[in-house]
C-alpha cells in the first residue's frame, strides 16, 4: 500500500464518519457513536492490511473482517459500500428498512461482504476465533494456498459477555497468530459510563489467556499502524489492541455520551458536527470523488491478491493428485450421493444406546466426509463424538480433525459457527441436551445464518438416572423445535441414527441437533420389504394396525420401542393401533400433504409418547388426543426406578392407552 496524504485521509474517515450519520439520521434509529469512534481504526485495517477483493467476496483466501459490535453496522456498510461490493448507496440511505441489504445489524449471506451476523455481542469475536481456527486447519492441508487472517473490532459490551471469556480463552491456548483484534475501550454504555458495572484490566486479562497486547489512542493513526505490524508480525499468539476511543468523535455535544451510543444525534447535533468536522451540511450521504478513488485503487490491489492466489490453484488444479482430490472433496462434493445407503451398512447390530450408534456411524461419516470437524465441551466419553484415527488440534498442529472446547458449552457453539462460515468443514459440537441451553444464543445464530452444524446432544432425558434433575432435560426438546431452521432429531436405534446423520449432511442452509440416549434401546423390528428412504421423511409407519387404524401412537426416540411395548399388552386391541416413529417432526412437517395424511390419517384419534413436556404436542393431537410425557422435573435415581415411579413403564403406558381408546 503506498503512502497516502493526511489530508486524503482524514477525509476518507470523515466520509466513513457521516455516512453512518446521516444514514442513522434518515432512519431515525441506529448507533452513530461507535461508527464514528472507530472510523480510523477500521480504515487503516481496511487499507494497510486487510486481503479483499470486491468482485469475489467468497474468495477463499481473502482475510475476513468481523465487526463483533454489530451495533455500528453502518461503519461495516460504508466501507463496504466505498471498497466496491455490490452494496449501492441507495441502500444505505434505506438504512433499517423493509426488504434492504442494510439491517440494523449485519447478516451474513443478505449483504455481500459481511462475514457472519453479528449484534449478540461476545458472538462476532467468538465467530472469529472459528474462523481463524478453521483457516488454520486449512493451512495446514493447503499449506500453499492459504494465506488469510481475521481482523476485528469488539465493544465493550463483547468484552462483557461470558462466551468472549470462553471463546478467547481458547483461542489464546490454541495460539491463533492469525487473529488480530482490536477493543474499542470507549468506556461508555447505554446505561453510562463503563464504571457503572466494568472495571477490569481487559488487557491484563488477555494477556493471561496468553494474548499479544497493546495499548493505543485509537484515533492516533500512526499509532494504530505501528500496532497493526506488530500484530501482524507476531509469530505466536492472536492480538488484541486496546484502543482508547471516544464515542461519537467530533460531535460536539454527544462525544462521550451515552445517549450517542444508540440514538441519532439529532437534526442540530449533526449540523453542529459537521460544521465541527469541516464537513458540508448538504447534500447528505456525501462521498468525494478523490475517497471513492482511493478505496477503488485498494480494491484493484485486492483483486490483484486474488489473481496471483487464482494462478496458485490453477497450478494445483492442473498437477491434480491427492491435494486436488481433497480440495475438491472439502469445497466442492463433501458429501456422498449415496451417504444414507453407506451409513445404514455401518450400522451396528447389537443393541446400543443411541450415543454410541450415532459415535459408530460418526467414524464412517468421517471416513466419507474429510470436511467432518468438531468436538466436545469436554464430555467425549460420554458423547461417543471423537473420530477415531485423527488428532486434536493444537497449537503446534492443526491438521487434526477433533476440537478439545474444554467446559465451554457457549464458547462451542459459537467457535462451530465461525468453522462453518470460513467454508470447507462441517462443524459438530457436543455436550448433554440440558445444556444446549448454555449454546442456545449460537445454536439460534446458526438457524438465522443458514449454517451447516451439528450438535450431538446425548443423556437426552429424565433416564440419563443418578445426575439428577440438574442434569436431565424435560423441556428441552420443544425448546429447540421452536428454532426456527434448526431441525431436531431423536433417533429411536442404529437405522434411525444413520438416518439422522444422512439428513444433519444434506442440510447445507440450516443446523441439526441431535437427541441421543444414554440408556440401551433395542433394534425396533421391521418388515423385511421395509424402504429405509421414509426414516428420511421425518415421520414414518413403524407398525400398522389391521386394516384402517382405530388410533395413531407417535413416539420418539427411546419411547418407540416402549409403544411398541405398549400396544403388544394391550391385546386385541391394540390390532387397530398404529405406530409411528417421529425422529425429526420438522421434517415430516415439510413434507406434501398426501405422505402427511398417509402416515396421519385425518379424523383418526391421535396419541404422542416422549420424555418431555405435553404442551406442545396437544396441537398435534387436538382435544381428544392423549400426550404422554413428563411435566415436572426429574429425580436422582437409576433409570428403570424413575421409569416406574413416573409411570412411564409400557405396562403403565398400554394402561394409559387402554383407557383412552375405551374413552
């Protein structure tokens, strides 16, 4: 990058500046402050360091920007907007309205350029720590086409939330060099000053996570360059420069306050500004045409960066041999046509819970799939989820496949986000279902970002036994149901588990979450001329009744042998039941209406059995229906004692069933 002039400069931030202003202004909501206060420090990350190219933003190796403090989404679109991405001024003047490309906060994949959705703060860092992690990883296979960095600003309210705490713990152990982040040590909240509720050394807790940290003005330009090398330079740890800001720098009346923070300056502040700042007061949305020119003579030089790594892969392309063939297995194919067919033959056939089915047909989706990453809040024993034959990764080697998280259920579910959205990898994360709670903010960024991740959920219910009610889910399956784009599947043996695995790879615009056993289940039994294709349907006809059924039983999971169970004792009358195995409700609900009332036939009375709360299947059931479930919380005993005391046994249950029908 040559030298630019001062002058040139500070109109560039200033252009930055008022672009978020006036856009805030128009729209009547929004943060002008951090945009202003960052507006110098995001430039010089934009045009001294960071590898793009306007014309391909899904460039492999282009360096990612991450603004965690989503809030100041209008610095993240005008530089978008004046690098060259396909982000026209009209869009910035529709700033937070209906149907535009410039939400209020960023969303990967509605705007081109931004990398992954940001405004839950702590996520956007915790993202990048995935992203660098997984850059890592594909450096170490493609040592000669990867060369990307991830550069990023943080608030203090990131530096705040518990995932940033076990995310960048992580991310320090792991010596991710190729992260570089700046804080915006602004100091102000929406509540006032930081000191209200923040007085940690941030700095000093980096560095004890092992951290490179500086400390800067971060409106002194040749200090945030001098900080910039040297972060860049560092060999062995990610950075973190402390940057003390103001917020709504140059306004004159709202610099440093709160009220900056979240509302527009208001029609005489901004003149007041402007006038302060040298900047005309009209027209609004103003970008001078030597600025326009400086950020297309950067993008230019990205695009050159991109041709010189293009000539890189073509030589690949053209020698061909393994390198080629696993490039193109992780970007291109990573899936298998006929991934359910190879994941039905490893199935095992001796009973097993389902944790250790699903860690079974796990080894031969790894096997098949080379982009199949991922790992355990520390519980891989328990989860069954390590692949067997790999590493972990470290911060001496990255060519591993398994991820040790540690006890950091949010910081995993975040991490696995950012894997996903670096391309090339399919991320899982595992821990017991109880506390997919702790992931829930990440498991619903994922949905909302149509990302490809997998959660292993295991010990799925009140019979994961001694733990207690601490640790054993009850309303936690509809929790997850009610995640929009997030499919939740329950596999009731080894077949069901190979099916669940089959629909969590062919999802690549959403995640799924699985809901294994602890407990043994037995191998359900099924017609020798049975199609293995409608386990894929989400819902099926496990066992029909003799003719048109009387009654429907839908059970999920360790509960569809039960059912099964069930309907035996209850003699001849349990010949007009029919059972249907539900592993993945939202699935059979995307279905066509004719397989729907095929399975559910309209007007047939219908009854639900799973180990969790009733509520919400009573609108599948309707008033006459019977759920069978647990709304209460468990106890600390062995399995099969809780199963009677809750009556929950099949004699119990066939008890139940007997009563409804004779109703």
């Amino acid at each position: 990058m040559r030298e630019l002039d001062d002058k040139l400069v500070d109109k560039a931030i200033k252009t930055i500046q008022m672009l978020a202003v006036d856009a805030v202004e128009k729209a009547k909501a929004g943060h002008p402050g951090a945009p202003m206060g960052l507006a110098q420090i995001a430039f010089e990350i934009w045009m001294s360091e960071l590898r793009f190219d306007p014309k391909d933003p899904a460039w492999p190796d282009r360096d990612r920007f991450v603004l965690s403090c989503g809030h100041a989404s209008m610095l993240l679109y005008a530089l978008l907007h004046l690098s060259g991405y396909d982000l026209p001024m009209a869009e910035l003047e529709r700033f937070r309205q209906w149907g535009s490309k410039t939400p209020g906060h960023p969303e990967v994949h509605l705007t081109p350029g931004v990398e992954t959705t940001t405004g839950p703060l702590g996520q956007g860092i915790a993202n990048a720590i995935g992203m660098a992690a997984a850059l890592k990883m594909r450096a170490a296979r493609f040592p000669d086409l990867v060369s990307a960095r991830v550069f990023g600003l943080a608030s203090d309210g990131d530096m705040m939330e518990g995932v940033s705490h076990e995310a960048c713990s992580l991310a320090g152990h792991l010596g991710l060099e190729n992260l570089v982040f700046f804080y915006d040590d602004n100091r102000i909240t929406i509540d006032g000053p930081t000191s209200l509720a923040f007085s940690e050394d941030v700095g000093a807790r980096f560095e004890a996570y092992g951290w490179y940290v500086q400390r800067i003005d971060g409106h002194d330009r040749g200090q945030i360059q001098a900080a910039l090398k040297k972060a860049v330079a560092e060999p062995k740890r990610p950075s973190l420069i402390v940057a003390r800001t103001h917020i709504a720098h140059g306004a004159p009346n709202k610099q440093d306050s709160a009220s900056a923070h979240g509302e527009p300056l208001g029609e005489k502040e901004v003149a007041l500004t402007k006038k302060n700042i040298g900047w005309p007061l009209e027209p609004t949305f103003i970008v001078p045409d030597e600025v326009r020119a400086l950020f297309a003579a950067r993008a230019e030089e990205g695009a050159k960066l991109r041709g010189q790594w293009l000539d890189k892969w073509k030589a690949m392309k053209a020698s061909g041999g393994e390198v080629l063939a696993l490039w193109e297995r992780l970007f291109d194919k990573p899936v298998p046509e006929n991934i359910f067919a190879e994941l039905c033959a490893a199935v095992p056939t001796k009973d097993d819970a389902t944790r250790g089915l699903s860690g079974t047909v796990q080894q031969r989706v790894a096997e098949l799939v080379p982009g199949l990453v991922g790992g355990s809040a520390d519980l891989t024993p328990s989860n069954k989820s390590n692949i067997k034959g790999s590493p972990a990764i470290s911060r001496e080697s990255f060519e591993g496949r398994n991820f040790h998280f540690g006890v950091r259920e949010h910081g995993m579910g975040s991490i696995c986000n950012g894997v996903a959205l670096t391309g090339g990898f399919i991320p899982y994360g595992a821990t017991f279902l109880v506390f997919s709670d702790y992931m829930r903010p990440a498991i619903r960024l994922a949905a909302l970002s149509e990302l490809q991740v997998i959660y292993i959920f295991t010990h799925d219910s009140v019979y994961l036994g001694e733990d207690g009610p601490t640790h054993q889910p009850v309303e936690h399956l509809w929790a997850l149901r009610a995640i929009m784009n997030l499919d939740v599947v329950r596999p009731a043996d080894g077949l069901e588990c190979a099916a669940a695995w089959a629909h969590a790879l062919s999802r690549k615009h959403g995640p799924t979450a699985f809901a294994l056993t602890r407990q043994t289940v037995p191998a359900l039994p099924r017609a020798e001329d049975f199609d293995r294709e409608v386990m894929l349907r989400g819902a099926y006809v496990l066992d029909d009744a003799r003719g048109m059924p009387d009654a429907v039983v839908i059970a999920s999971g360790s509960e569809v042998h039960v059912a099964l169970d069930a309907k035996h004792k209850l003699g001849p009358a349990g010949q007009g039941v029919r059972i249907v195995s539900a592993p993945c409700w939202q699935e059979f609900e995307r279905q066509d209406e004719a397989y729907r009332n095929s399975v559910l036939p309209r007007g047939t009375p219908r009854a639900v059995i799973e180990l969790g709360i009733t509520q919400p299947w009573r609108g599948v059931v309707g008033d006459d229906g019977l759920v069978i479930g647990i709304d209460r919380f468990g106890a600390s005993a062995p399995w099969q004692a809780i199963q009677k005391e809750l009556h929950l046994t099949p004699e119990a249950i066939a008890e139940k069933l007997d009563d409804w029908l004779r109703a």
